[in-house]
C-alpha cells in the first residue's frame, strides 16, 4: 500500500503534503496535552514498534500470508494522536532509509495509513465500545463485559482494524485511479499511474477485502488478547 | 561406530512432516528474510558509504537538498527524455561514487515489481490510441462489469510510452533515494534528516531509528529460538492458528518491551538533565562544512535543474 515516488502526479502528492502537515501539527500539540511527561521516549519507542510489526507476517488459512500496518492497534495502546505520529515517523524512516514509500508520496502515504487507517479504525473501535456501554445501561465494574478489553473492545477492534486499513486502501486506489484524470500528455497519454479507478479500486480493494484487512484484523484482536492476558496495565485507550 | 538403523530409517509419517514444513511456516521464512535484508541493506550502506566517492565525500545535509530537488522536479517532467536526463544523472553519480553495481543490484526488485506493473499499460485496454502491434482479435468487444474489452486487442504508442515513462520515473526516483543511503552513512544520514524535522520531532526520529534495530534483533531472536524448539508446526488443520497465535503474542511481548524502555530511557535522560521536551540541537551548516565536493554538486545540480525547468524538455 505504500505508494512510489512516479505513480503520483505534482497536483495530487503537493495536496496531500498540504494536508498531512496541519495534521501532524495538530497531532503533536495535542499528544503534548496527552503525554504530558516522558512524551519523546515513547513516541520514538512506538514509531519503532510501528515500523518493526510491519516486518511480521502472518499466516492464514490456506497458507497465504500477509502483513498488517498495525494503525489501530497502536492507535487503543497509546491513543489516536500519538498514534499518528509514530505511524507517519515510521513511514517517513521506511521512505528514507529503505526506499518503501516514495519522497514525493510520503504525504499520500502518511495521510492514507497514518492518519486516516488510525483515526477511522480508532474512531469504530470507540464507537462499539462505547454503543456496548450505553447498551448495557452504564458504565459496570471491572471484570465485567465493559471492564477495559471487554468481548465488545474486542469485536470494535477487529472491525475498526478491518475498516481502517481498507480505508486506507481505498484512499491509495483513488488517489493512483484519479492520475489520467488529472494528469495527460498533449496526446492524451497519462502521464503518471496510468490506471483508471475501474481497474485501482478492484486490484487495490480486493487484495484487502480478502486478505490484509483479515490479517490486520486478527493482529489487533489476537494481540490485544495477549497484553491484556500478560501485561493488562499497558491498556490505554 | 556406525549410524544405528533406527536412525536410518524414514517412516511415512516422518516424511509427510518433513514435506509440509516449508509452507506451514512460510510466515516465518518471510517475517525473517524482512529482518534480515533489512540489517544487510543497512551494514551494506555503511560498507558502500565508507567508499572514497564522489558523493561519499559531501555534506549530507547539501545532499539531501538536492536529491530532494532532483525527485521534485523530476516528478514535473512529461516527457520520456525529461526522465532519461535524471536517470542517466542518478546513473552517472552512482558511477562517480563507486556505487553503481551496488544501486543497480538494489534497483532489481523495484524494476521487476514497476515493470510487471507498467506493461498493461502498453495495452489498448487500459489506454488507448494508435495500434503499433495487435496482439489478439475477438469477434465482438466484451464487457465486464466496468471493464470493457476491444475486439482487437493492441499494444498502442500512447500506451506503451505511458509504461516506459512509468518505469522510467520511478526507477530514476528510486535511484536517487538509494544514492542517498549507499553514500551516507546511516548514523550521518539520520542526524542530517533530522535537522530538517521540526522540535521535538527531531529527538524523536534519532531514538527510534536506533531502537528500530534493537527491535529487529530481538524479532529475529524470537524467531530462531521458535525454530530451535519447534522441529514444525504441527501438521493439522488449526496450524495457521498456532502461527497466528504466535505471532500475536511475539508482537505483544514486543510493545511490552518497547514501554518498559522508554521508561527506562524516560529515567536516564531524567538523571542526565534532560527536560521532558527536550530537542535535539542539531548543529548549523557553516561555510567551514561545505567542501569541494559539496561546490562542485551545487553547481552541477543548480545547471541541470535550470536547465530541465526551462527547456522546451519540460
């Protein structure tokens, strides 16, 4: 999903720079209002994290594989602002020093999968929280279902996981699909992508319909499983 | 003393284990070729970087600017020369700075991946315009869905320069970026990004570029040490499960570490004076740092980036 420096067209790349920077600004003024001490080692920790889950695969059954992003995930361990930091530092660190991503996209890509994946996936994840609170008639004790990473967390985390990535996807197959729109030759040749959003969308969406938004969803689900077993005080969000 | 026979002998149960233990855990073989050309990618530049070079021998900091430059404008040009120009540039740098095989070995995957990508481009299907080979003809076009097929099948000169100048770009693209690692070394070449970042951003970028190889490691110790203790993943039906299991709670041991060290670096930096919201100061780009070298890139890029904004190229 990480989109190439070539694929995007001057228009459309310099409008997603515009639009991630007052997003990365608004993120590190309230991640100081969040994390009021310590905010820099655990920042710099969870874009580490970020970037090394993506080095993970993850079996399915059939024996296909597939990697997940991890947005939402990071997103309910250290909140949805912190988390668009480490996950754009983390993208920016894999366009540098490793090629994945291109310069030029690293808005593109910042604002698909750092920004719009986390908030969308954090955004469902809380709204089945909370709709599972308010259904139950309140706030309960600990330990029942509404205690943090109750069976509802847990379903709003796979779904918001799966909705967030495949957002995220869609995002990356318009903004490709919109480049012969945007972007033709004196002879009517596309200048950059040259794929028209009839063939992005399905190539882009299918693939993460069937295969990543799965894999992103058991990751979270299966993850969250394990720190709440092990390491419950670690919960934030 | 020979091998005993019980050893020799292969039941078939053993070697239906033996066959299936490949794709039962491709996860692992993937997760771990991910690790391990990611710390040979980074010792290889720090190997190639030490190189007496051309670029080797500039200011870090000078030369992101004008890589950077060079991607941008290249990314204006609409002409396949425009992009030639930059990749015989990216070409020509890599030879002056003794890294030209290195880049093209690099650029490999990328070409296979862009070009595997491009070549339907070429094709009527997806742009059209004039024929310069048919390929197929049906009696009548058909139409799936949204998608609509010709009756004749052509690869098209619309289509096919559209391809070429897609896998052009991006290999010229992907050429400078890489120029950029394979000649800086990478503690140099993260202080010299991070001098463009703003505030605490800066602190933020240098810690986790260090702790990324910390955590690397210890995913590449948690996969040998499965594989020391697992001969296989269990051959049923749930073994995907297991898999996924473990991956889960690797990833989890995994945050868990990464909090427990940002409290621990939390408290050293406390010892060692440091405010909550420290930054980095990185140090300003004095005349004194700018070489022979850095003169002879900065006039060599100002003439071609003059030269390919204003010629009847763009």
């Amino acid at each position: 999903m990480h989109i190439p420096d070539g694929y995007l067209g001057p228009i459309t790349y310099g409008s997603l720079w515009a639009a991630v920077i007052p997003i990365w600004i608004y993120a590190s003024k309230k991640v100081k209002e969040i994390l009021k001490a310590s905010q820099v080692p655990l920042l710099a920790l969870s874009a580490a994290f970020s970037f090394v889950i993506m080095m993970f695969n993850v079996p399915l059954p059939g024996g296909t594989t597939g990697h997940a992003t991890g947005a939402t995930l990071i997103a309910i361990l250290i909140g949805p602002w912190p988390a668009v930091i480490a996950l754009s530092i983390a993208l920016i660190v894999q366009a540098l020093i490793f090629g994945d991503g291109g310069i030029t996209a690293i808005g593109a890509n910042c604002f698909n999968m750092g920004f719009a994946g986390v908030l969308v996936g954090y955004g469902i994840y809380k709204l089945i929280s909370n709709f599972s609170r308010y259904s139950s008639g309140q706030i309960s004790n600990a330990g029942t279902r509404n205690s943090p990473l109750s069976t509802c967390h847990l379903i709003g985390a796979g779904i918001g996981a799966y909705a967030g990535i495949n957002l995220a996807a869609f995002l990356t197959a318009v903004e490709l699909g919109i480049q012969p729109l945007l972007h033709t030759g004196a002879d009517g040749r596309p200048l950059y992508s040259p794929f028209p959003l009839s063939i992005t969308i399905p190539a882009i969406m299918l693939e993460h319909i069937f295969i990543f938004g799965i894999v992103e969803a058991v990751v979270t689900v299966t993850v969250l499983l394990y720190i709440k077993k092990s390491h419950p005080e670690l919960i934030r969000g | 003393m020979g091998i005993p026979d019980w050893l020799k002998t292969v039941t078939r149960d053993e070697l239906q284990v033996v066959n299936i233990k490949k794709p039962r855990e491709r996860f692992l073989d993937k997760t771990l070729r991910h690790v391990v050309s990611f710390v040979e990618d980074t010792m290889f530049n720090e190997r190639t970087s030490s190189i007496k070079g051309f670029l080797q021998g500039t200011e870090p900091r000078i030369k992101i600017v004008i890589i950077f430059l060079f991607i941008i404008v290249l990314s204006f040009q609409k002409t396949v020369s425009g992009i030639v120009v930059f990749l015989s540039l990216a070409l020509l740098l890599a030879l002056l700075s003794g890294v030209l095989i290195t880049l093209l070995k690099r650029l490999m995957p990328a070409m296979v991946f862009t070009m595997l990508i491009a070549l339907p481009a070429a094709l009527n299907l997806i742009v059209d315009g004039e024929p310069m080979v048919m390929l197929h003809e049906f009696e009548k076009p058909h139409t799936f869905y949204q998608i609509t097929i010709p009756a004749h099948i052509s690869v098209t000169k619309q289509g096919a320069l559209s391809a070429l100048a897609l896998f052009l770009r991006v290999m010229a693209s992907a050429s400078l970026v890489f120029l950029l690692t394979l000649t800086t070394p990478p503690n140099r070449f993260i202080k010299a990004v991070s001098s463009f970042v703003p505030g605490a951003f800066k602190s933020i970028v240098s810690i986790s570029y260090r702790y990324i190889f910390f955590l690397t490691r210890k995913v590449e110790e948690f996969i040998m040490g499965f594989r020391a203790r697992n001969i296989s993943l269990p051959a049923t039906r749930h073994s995907s499960l297991i898999g996924q299991r473990w991956t889960a709670s690797r990833m989890g041991l995994l945050f868990s570490m990464s909090i427990r060290l940002s409290a621990e670096l939390e408290r050293a930096m406390e010892a060692r004076g440091y405010d909550y919201n420290f930054e980095v100061q990185s140090e300003r780009l004095k005349v004194s740092d700018i070489s022979g070298p850095d003169i002879l890139l900065i006039i060599f890029s100002i003439t071609i980036i003059g030269v390919m904004l204003w010629t009847p190229l763009m």
